[in-house]
C-alpha cells in the first residue's frame, strides 16, 4: 500500500476559490434579481413562467432576491 499523500492548500489556489465562490455568488444574486425584473413585468404566471424558463432563469431564485437584499 502507498504511503498516505499530505496535501497543503498552496494560497494561490486558496485564492482561487475564494474568487470563484464569490463570482458564484454574485452570479446568483444577478440571476435572483433579473427573475424578479421578468416576474414583474409578466402579464401573469403562465407568462412569467415561459419568459423565465427562456431566459434560464428559476423562479425560486428570484425569491432569494429579496432575502439577499435585506441583509
């Protein structure tokens, strides 16, 4: 059997990740707002519902809208 490997997060790749969680992030606060943006501008919820599911977006996304700016 091998000997067990030691693995160290080198600070560059730390970095890294911390970039990309925060890109993730703020990637999902734009998707939450531009759900609400289309939600409010549909004439009603089967309107809402396809214009959403065009664009990519998820309706349950847009409720986190709110949440997130509150805080």
């Amino acid at each position: 059997m091998p000997p067990a490997r030691h693995i160290t997060v080198i600070p560059e790749q730390s970095e890294f990740a911390e970039a990309r969680a925060a890109e993730k992030a703020e990637n999902a606060r734009q998707c939450a707002i531009a759900a609400r943006t289309v939600a409010s501008h549909a004439e009603n919820a089967a309107d809402c519902e396809s214009l959403l599911a065009m664009l990519g977006l998820d309706a349950k996304a847009g409720k986190m809208a709110r949440t997130w700016s509150e805080l």
